[in-house]
C-alpha cells in the first residue's frame, strides 16, 4: 500500500493494489479512494507478490503456461516459471518439481539479454524465449503424463539428451556464420605476391686441393667439395683461403 499527504490533513493510505491482469514486469501502480492513481518508482509487479509472499509465509500463485492430469496417478502435471539462479521453465507433478529447463537457453541471437536479471523476475506468457522453451518442454510433459516416460527419472535424461542434440545441431550453423564472415580489406592496398625463391644450379667444377698438406688440409678439402647448396660468396671465400695456403706452401 501507499500513502500520501496532503496539507492540512493527516497521511492517507491508498487501497491495496489489485495486480490482476497485470504481467510481473509491469511498474506497480496504487490507488486511492477518490480514483487518484500513482506509480510507485522502483517497483514491480513481480516484486509486490514476494514481499507480500513473504510476509504472509506463503509462495506467490504461478501462473501455469501448460497443464494436464497424469494418466495412472491423476495428479496434476503442469508447467510454469520459476525464479531460482537463473529463470526456469518447470514441470510440476502436483506441487513437487519434476524436470526443468533454462529460459535463457532459448534465447534468439538478437534477443534484449537485459531482461534476464540477478536475481531473475518472471517474463511476460507470450515472451519469445518462454514460447520457445515452452514449446520444447510440452511434449516430454505430454509423454509423461501418458505413461511414454514412466518416472520422473526418465523424463529427465530424455529432455537432457534433447539438448544436448539440440546444441549439437546448433554448433554447425554457427561455424558457417562465423566462416561467411571475411575480413574487410583496407581500400589501396594490392594484394601481395608470393615470393619464390630458387635454388641455384649445382656447380660440381671446383675440384678438391690434393696438394695441400699439413693438419688442415682434409678439411679444406671437404669445404671445397661442399654441396652446390653453399651460397657462392662462400664458395669464392674458399677458394681464395686455398690459393693463398699454395702460395704459403710453396713460398717457404
């Protein structure tokens, strides 16, 4: 309830709040008796119900978004949100949870991911991503209630695999959106190319000193019998390094 004050006159407080037809999200809206009516700022729907659940000790009411009667124990199956972590989509067997799905799961690419709060509010019935989770989870309520899956056990490992098939189908899809993708490329600038480089012709014409001796000459002899790989300036560095050992050998 509100209050307001008028000059003169003592704090009056406003009627209790009627929330009946109004979604969880919407703001929280008081009137008095003389039909004056404001909107509390700050407060919802949603908010309302839980402080007056809490207080009274009592769960707010949830409205149910899908319902049926189990074909052998005549309970009540039914399925409605669910305020936990994160936002649920449950099914009830009476007043006890059974199975349960994240809303946020089936949240389209361009979805207002706003809405989804912490801690998390109700969404409105005809919401997108409770549609598309309802329409998910009802057939798994319906093979239960009929007897397909017999416990509760059973729907939960079925409603599990179909997600993860579910995610698995969605891997592929997000692959060729990813893959379509390119680059945009900086205007004025060419493509490359590809450098190539070229191994030079093998030169087998240089012939190993024999006449050299001493402690250095088999070595100098396998240097110059190197492979044609050796870059040429170190093929000429070689030779002169051998000339100028001649010149040394005979000079003295």
């Amino acid at each position: 309830m509100g209050s307001r004050h008028v000059s003169g006159s003592p704090p009056e407080l406003s009627l209790v709040p009627d929330t009946t037809g109004y979604q969880p999200e919407d703001p929280l809206i008081v009137q008095w008796a003389d039909g004056v009516k404001w909107v509390v700022p700050d407060w919802t729907v949603a908010r309302l119900e839980s402080v007056m659940a809490k207080s009274s000790g009592s769960k707010p009411a949830r409205p149910k978004l899908w319902e049926s009667e189990h074909t052998v124990t005549h309970h009540e199956v039914h399925i409605a949100q669910r305020c936990d972590r994160s936002l649920l989509l449950s099914v009830f067997e009476q007043t006890r949870q059974i199975a349960q799905i994240r809303v946020i799961d089936f949240a389209a690419p361009d979805t207002d991911m706003a809405k989804f709060t912490s801690p998390p509010v109700a969404l409105a019935t005809d919401d997108p991503c409770v549609q598309a989770a309802l329409r998910f989870i009802v057939p798994f309520a319906k093979a239960y209630c009929n007897g397909e899956l017999p416990t509760p056990a059973e729907l939960k490992n079925k409603i599990g695999e179909a997600k993860k098939d579910r995610r698995a189908a969605a891997k592929p899809a997000k692959r060729q959106r990813l893959s379509t993708k390119t680059a945009p490329q900086q205007p004025g600038l060419a493509e490359k190319p590809a450098i190539v480089i070229e191994d030079s012709p093998a030169k087998h014409d240089s012939k190993p000193d024999t006449q050299v001796q001493g402690q250095g000459a088999p070595r100098r002899a396998a240097m110059a019998a190197a492979p044609s790989a050796v870059p040429e300036v170190i093929q000429l560095l070689l030779l002169l390094q051998r000339e100028a050992f001649k010149v040394c050998y005979y000079y003295y």
